[in-house]
C-alpha cells in the first residue's frame, strides 16, 4: 500500500492577527528560550576548545620540554666530561715526562740510592739521627711544708 503524505494545515484567521499579550509573553518565553539553547551549545563548544587546546598543549609541551631538558643534561655531561679529559690530559704528560726520566740511568741510580741501595762493592753507611736530648730527671718536689704556727710574743 503506497504511503499519502500528510494533509498539511492551513493557517487559520487567528493566527494572522496579531498575538495578544498572553500570547506575546509566551511567544517571548520561546523566543528567549532559542538563544539560552543557543547559549547552552555555545558553552559547550567553548569548553570543547579549552579542552582541545589544552590537549594541544601538553602536547607542545612533551614534545619541546623533554627534549630541551635531555639537551641541557647532555651538555652538562659534556662539559663534565671535557673538565675530565683536560685533567687526564695534564696528568698524561706529567707521566710522559717521568717516563722520558726514567730512561737516563743517573735518574735511575738517584731513585735507588734514595732507597737505600748501593752499587756492588760500596760500603752502605747509614747515620742514625741522635736521640733527642731528655731533661735530668728532677727530683720529686716534696709537699709544700705547712707555715709555722704562731707563737705568742712575750709580754715586755
């Protein structure tokens, strides 16, 4: 059974004249209730971008302070590391030149006698410091003797 569209309204003679003012107060109560829903998707359309760019947000966020942060440690780690390398460095040629030193013998045989060692048929001699000088022993200091007693003068 084919479907008939619905009979339409015509609009009655009423509703062509202009509205009382019961009928304008209702018909203000709707207009005025269209704009508060208007309103009401407005506000959420407002807290839908205030979410979006606080997504957004965050997102610039991890994804420029993560990398800045790991940028500052990595070039406080390479200063520490330089700072290390000037001072192995420094101590790498003291050793060079203790080495270099080392390879002349009369460096070799000041080192040894600083040891103690003697070439083969020297005589070693070893000067032992003198004890450091004590005091004569002081003789036991007796107990201050008590002051005499008094004695009465003689009348004259």
């Amino acid at each position: 059974m084919p479907k008939r569209p619905k009979p339409t309204r015509k609009p009655s003679s009423a509703a062509k004249t202009k509205p009382s003012a019961k009928a304008g107060a209702k018909a203000g109560a709707k207009a005025g209730s269209k704009p508060g829903a208007k309103a009401g998707t407005g506000r959420r359309k407002a807290t839908a971008r205030a979410a979006l760019g606080s997504v957004v947000l965050v997102g610039l966020l991890f994804a420029f302070v993560y990398p800045t942060r790991t940028f500052l440690d990595q070039r406080a780690d390479t200063s520490k590391a330089r700072a290390q390398l000037a001072l192995l460095q420094t101590e790498n040629a003291k050793l060079a030149r203790e080495s270099k030193q080392l390879k002349n013998d009369s460096e070799i045989e000041r080192r040894a006698r600083g040891y103690g060692l003697v070439k083969p048929g020297e005589r070693p001699f070893v000067i032992i410091p003198a004890p450091p000088a004590t005091p004569p022993a002081s003789p036991v200091a007796a107990p201050p003797a008590a002051p005499p007693a008094e004695t009465p003068d003689p009348a004259p």
